[in-house]
C-alpha cells in the first residue's frame, strides 16, 4: 500500500492539516531560502564593489600624490640646473668669452688665487673636523708646481669668481665648482685642503658627462653619499663651450637631504611609504624598514630587495595611472604606483619616484567591512529563521484550531455519505438522514452544504421514482433507467470489502420487490 492509499484512510480533518502543515514549511523554507539567496548576492555585491571602491580610490589618492611629489623633486633639480647654467654663463662673461667687453671685476696684479694647500689660517673654519674657508675658493691641480703660462693666465682669471663665490652660495650646496681642461685645473668653493693633490676633474662623472654635451645642456649625475656626512647627493653640470669646444664644466654638488625629509616624512595609510630611485636604480629614499639592507643599493638587486631587473623594468614601463604590485626579500606584497620625475629639458625620466602601500594594510578596511558585515549577515540570518519558525508555529496553531470546526462539518457530510454508500442499493437509502447539521456550516461552507442537500435530494428522487417502478414489466430500456439510478447512487457499496457484486446482492433484491407493488 502506498503512501497515498495511506494518505487517504486518513480522516479528513487529519488530511487537511497535514496539507496545510506541509504547504506552510515549504513556504516558510522558501522564505529562508529566497532570504539567503538575497545576502549573498547583497554580501557580494557589497565586498566586491566596495573592494573596486577602495582600491580605486587608494589607487587614485597615491597617483595623486606621486605626482604633487614627483612635480616638487622637477622644481628642486630644474632649480639646480637653471643654477649651473647661471654660474657657467657668470664665468664666460669673467673669462671674456662673450660680447660683454668691459671687464666686471678689477683685479690686482697680485691677485691670482689661493691654493688648496695654502689657505690663510685666519679664513679657516672647523666644520665637523674639516677646514674650510668661506672667504674665497681655492684652486687644485696636480701640475701646481710647473704651470704653463696659459695655466696662469686661466687661474687669475678665473680667480675673479672668487669676488661672487660668497654672494651666490646657497646652503643647499655642499660646493660648486670648475674644472677646465687646461692643466686639469680645478676651481672650487666652500675652499678646503684637498687630501689628494692629484685629483683630476676630467675623469669625473660630473665633467665627462657634461663635455659629452656639445650645445651645453645640463646634466645630473647618478645619486652618490658625501664621503664626510654620508648625505645623498646629485652633481648638476654643464660644458662651456668655446668656438664648438669644451673649455671648461661648471657644476654644483646638491644635498639631497631636504629632499630625503619631504620624501620619508609621507607615509601611506598606516606604514605605507614612498621611495625616491635613480633611473640607474640606486635608492636615494627608502623606508626605515629596509634601512639594514645599506645605503648604497640599487633596487634591482634581488638579493637585498627581493625585486629583480625584470621586475623593475615592469614597474617604470607602466603607467603613472597604473596600480601595480612588488614583493620584497621578506615575501612582503605592495601596492605601488611608479610616478617617472622628468625635469624640464629631459626627453625621459632621471629618477623615478615609488608610492607604496602594503597590500594588507590597503585591504584591511575591506576585510574589516566583510567580518562586520558577516555579523550582520548572521544576525539577520539568524533573526529570519526565528520569525520563519515563531511564524511557522503560529499558522500551525492556527490551523488546528480552524481545521478543527472545519474539519468537524466536513466529517458531518462524510458521515451522511458513508451512510448512503453502506446502504447502497437497498430501499430507503436516505431514511432517517440529518440534514440539519450540514446545514448548520451552510454560512463557512456554502458550495459545499448546497452540493450535499442537492445531491441527497437527487438520490430521494431517484428513490421515489424507483419505488413506483413497474419492475415486472421490465423492458430493455429499463436498464438505462438502471444504469443511471446506479449513477446517482454508488455504483459500489462497503456491504463487501471489494467492489459490489452483482451474485451478492441480486438476492437482496427480494427486498425491493417485496416491499413495492407489483403488476399482474
């Protein structure tokens, strides 16, 4: 026996809240359902915008300040090189290779510069254990003790910038200086007693560079640490150039520590910073975090920084627009953006400033909004399937208590039924049949009741027409009549278990002629 076969020995009232009890849970299951379904779409929508969010706007605040930053590094290094240019243009007026004939300082004839080694001992002042002299510049070459006349003439001639050195000296400098290609001699200022008197300009970065600069542009060297205070410093430089021919470099030293400070003091989020690189690779600024790595390193050494040349070379290739991303030696992910520093006259960039945050610390407002909104979610989840249930009890409630009256009318009607069908074919089937019960849920069952009367009263008629039946003059029509008097009523009784049988109940019939009238 099936489910359903069981099903329907159930009475009615059992089987009226079952449905009910089953349709109620799969819509309160589909209400906890649809529920889940709409946070997680809403947690995924919110988590992976708000990460487009975030980072878009980290990605856009960083490019910003990478630019402000990178426009400030092009101001300080064209101010340096506008500088040199002023003070190359000062000493070819003073040599006299210009249209400028009227000589602008006087000298004696006894003024003809100082040496390194030979400083009045009244200009010397101690800095930092070094001598130097702010009075005037002084002069180096290692052909000192036999110059050339040509030599001389140059040294009292340029000893006039020894009248200016003083007044056009910035602090920012740690020297400004010439060197010229006669007797490889060397002009410089603050003056002080150089430990190698054979130093030559000529095979220095700051000079070779320059020379190679035919229309005299500037150049700035690779970044290098002052051997006395350990400062980075850049040489800025340019050739003068005399009849198509390099005379001579002028060039200033500038202390990038003002620089270094403006570049260290910003940090991004919490531990984010930024890192000022050569466009060789050689660090200026780094954080204090890769400070054990050294000074002198270039970012490219995969070794010390965990960055590769094929890394770097990916990081300045992108766009300044770009969000990109490093790892260091300690496995350490970056956000960065790489902003290039291209001051003005340069056709690519001579430095290259790294914005940086760490990806963890960039994500941690987006991993904390997930664990706060995974709080709410479970809340409300939680808060859902309390109200699924309380409402799921409740509409039980409910329908046992409606069930029970509905029930009780609807047992009523198939008490009166089940009264009919045991009767089945025997006479006076609707004898002592109450319809007064049915008729009390007339007003909670109106189709119901009406259909019931109707058809008890259908069965009555039948009964009627049936009893003043001449059934001795049966004629074969008359089994039409039959068949539908069998409609009316079951066309099976529960006198037998089984459907009803015709040998079974033809004796029966006895009853039914016996109590009718016959014709003779």
């Amino acid at each position: 026996m099936g489910f359903m076969d069981r099903f329907n020995k159930w009475t009615m009232r059992q089987q009226l809240q079952v449905a009910f009890v089953v349709t109620s849970f799969l819509l309160v299951g589909i209400l906890i359902l649809i529920t889940r379904l709409q946070l997680d779409w809403l947690k995924n929508q919110m988590i992976d915008r708000s990460d487009t969010v975030v980072i878009d706007s980290l990605r856009d605040q960083m490019r910003d300040l990478g630019r402000e930053k990178a426009a400030f590094i092009e101001r300080e290094l064209e101010n340096t090189m506008n500088y040199v240019k002023v003070l190359r243009d000062i000493d070819m007026i003073l040599l006299g290779f210009n249209s400028y004939t009227k000589a602008p300082i006087a000298l004696t004839a006894t003024e003809t510069g100082v040496w390194n080694y030979d400083i009045p001992a009244s200009q010397i002042v101690d800095v930092n254990g070094t001598s130097y002299t702010y009075a005037t510049g002084v002069f180096l070459s290692k052909y000192s003790d036999d110059m050339s006349t040509e030599g001389t003439a140059l040294m009292k001639a340029q000893h006039a910038m020894d009248k200016i050195f003083p007044h056009i000296w910035r602090t920012e400098y740690s020297g400004i200086y010439f060197g010229f290609e006669i007797e490889e001699l060397f002009h410089y200022y603050p003056g002080y007693k150089n430990s190698d008197q054979s130093y030559t300009p000529l095979v220095r970065e700051w000079y070779y560079k320059a020379a190679n600069k035919t229309d005299g542009s500037v150049i700035i060297t690779e970044p290098y640490t002052d051997a006395d205070s350990g400062v980075w410093m850049i040489t800025s430089s340019c050739a003068l150039i005399v009849n198509s021919s390099v005379y001579g470099v002028a060039g200033a030293d500038l202390s990038l520590a003002y620089l270094s400070t403006e570049i260290n003091n910003v940090v991004i989020l919490d531990s984010g910073f930024m890192m000022l690189v050569s466009s060789e690779g050689m660090i200026i600024c780094m954080p204090d975090s890769w400070s054990y790595l050294g000074t002198s390193i270039r970012i490219y050494d995969e070794t010390k920084t965990g960055i590769s040349l094929n890394t770097w070379n990916s990081l300045i290739s992108g766009s300044d627009d770009e969000l990109q991303t490093f790892y260091d030696i300690n496995g350490t992910e970056y956000y960065t953006i790489v902003t290039p520093v291209i001051p003005e006259g340069f056709t690519k960039a001579s430095h290259y400033l790294l914005t940086c945050a760490y990806r963890t610390e960039a994500r941690e407002p987006i991993s904390h909004m997930k664990d706060k909104y995974d709080t709410t979610y479970w809340t409300i989840f939680w808060i859902v399937i309390a109200i699924a249930i309380i409402t799921f009890l409740i509409i039980v409630v409910l329908i046992y208590f409606v069930t029970r009256k509905v029930s009780s009318q609807l047992k009523e009607i198939e008490r009166v039924f089940t009264k009919l069908t045991h009767r089945g074919l025997f006479p006076d089937i609707t004898k002592g049949i109450n319809l007064e019960k049915i008729e009390k849920a007339e007003s909670s069952m109106p189709g119901l009741v009406q259909a019931c009367i109707q058809k008890i009263d259908s069965i009555q008629k039948k009964e009627e027409s049936f009893y003043f039946f001449e059934w001795g003059s049966t004629r074969p029509s008359d089994e039409l009549i039959f068949e539908d008097w069998c409609s009316k009523i079951y066309p099976f009784n529960l006198y037998h278990d089984k459907d009803m049988s015709w040998r079974a109940t033809i004796p029966n019939l006895t009853k039914v002629v016996a109590n009718k009238p016959t014709n003779k």
